[in-house]
C-alpha cells in the first residue's frame, strides 16, 4: 500500500468584519477575524491540523494582528475544520492498530 503525503495551509474567514482602526491605513477598516491553519494530509483522507492561528487583517493593507485562541474561539465559535482534517489522525491511529494486531494475530496463529 502506498500513501500520498500532501501539506497545505488554509485560510478561512470565522466571522463578519469587526470594523476598526487600521495604524498602516490610518483610516477605519473592515477588519476580516480568520483562521489560518497548516495542514498535513495522507492519501487525501487523513490528515492533522497542527498550526492554527487566528488573526484580524485588514483587507486593503493585509496589515493585522493575531487573536489569542480561546478568545478568538469564543467570539467566533469553533471554526469548521472538514472532518477529515480534523480526527483523520485519529482514524490513521486506528487503522494503523486494527492492521498491526491483525498482523500479529496472522503471525502468532495457530501452531
Ligand atoms: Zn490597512
């Protein structure tokens, strides 16, 4: 069996504009609240997050700043990560296990 090993990063927007000053600007802008996050991904089916960062931009200068997560989180709510990303990890883990005991259960059988 051969896995495809693929990385990429995701940028997604969490929320409406939270209007506010820009100091690049100098003017008022329509912040844009989003989740930046890297990914790594097997066979395009399992994959992990492992580099979330939440941030303000402002959307003519790109200038911002970043959020603290959980406040972020709580303003925003858990942000939507596709299943896959998320626990596929979790089910690599397992199929990883279910395989190594089947295979020992194949080596160790009978005799
Ligand atoms: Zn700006």
């Amino acid at each position: 069996m051969m896995f495809m090993i693929g990385q990429g990063e995701r940028v997604q927007v969490i929320g409406p504009p939270q209007p506010d000053h820009c100091e690049r600007c100098g003017e008022q802008r329509d912040f844009v609240p989003r989740l930046t996050y890297a990914f790594g991904q097997f066979d395009l089916l399992f994959g992990f997050v492992y580099d979330k960062r939440y941030e303000l931009v402002c959307p003519v200068c790109n200038g911002g700043w970043k959020l603290d997560r959980c406040a972020a989180e709580r303003t925003f709510g858990k942000p939507e990560i596709p299943f896959h990303l998320r626990y596929g990890i979790w089910v690599l883990a397992a199929l990883a296990a279910a395989v190594g005991t089947a295979a020992y259960l194949y080596r160790h059988r009978g005799g």
